[in-house]
C-alpha cells in the first residue's frame, strides 16, 4: 500500500474549520505539513482563484509527482 503524506491546508477567515483547528489536527498526522491559505476564506477557489491557485498547484504537482514514480514502479 502506498501512503501519500497528508498536506492539510487551511484559510485565514475559515471560522468553521480555523487555522488552529488544522494545525491540532496535523499534529495527530504522522509527517504532515499545514499551509495557511493567507487572504481566503470557507470557499478559496471561488473567492480569489487566483490566490487559490498559488497555494493548490504545488500540492497537486507533489501528488502527480508522487503518482508518476508509483506508475513507474520506483516507489512501493
């Protein structure tokens, strides 16, 4: 099985799930990273696409990287 580390990512203005919360549940992930989404709130990619695209392209471009070497067999 392959395990794919967990990269939560949280907006500044999110009141239903804040900055902290994300972080309390990081902590509980082995190996995970948090990243503040600065400047977005409940709904990122509607609100400042923009922006949003800043903070979710790196994280899609570590999955394919991370799909890539699965398909090719050089990671288990």
């Amino acid at each position: 099985m392959k395990r794919i580390t967990s990269a939560p990512n949280a907006t500044e203005y999110d009141f239903s799930c804040t900055p902290e919360d994300t972080m309390r549940t990081a902590a509980a992930i082995d190996g995970a990273s948090v990243t503040i989404m600065e400047q977005l709130g409940h709904f990122p990619m509607s609100e400042n696409p923009e922006q949003f695209r800043r903070y979710i392209a790196p994280v899609l471009g570590r999955i394919l990287k991370q799909s890539t070497f699965t398909k090719q067999g050089e990671h288990a």
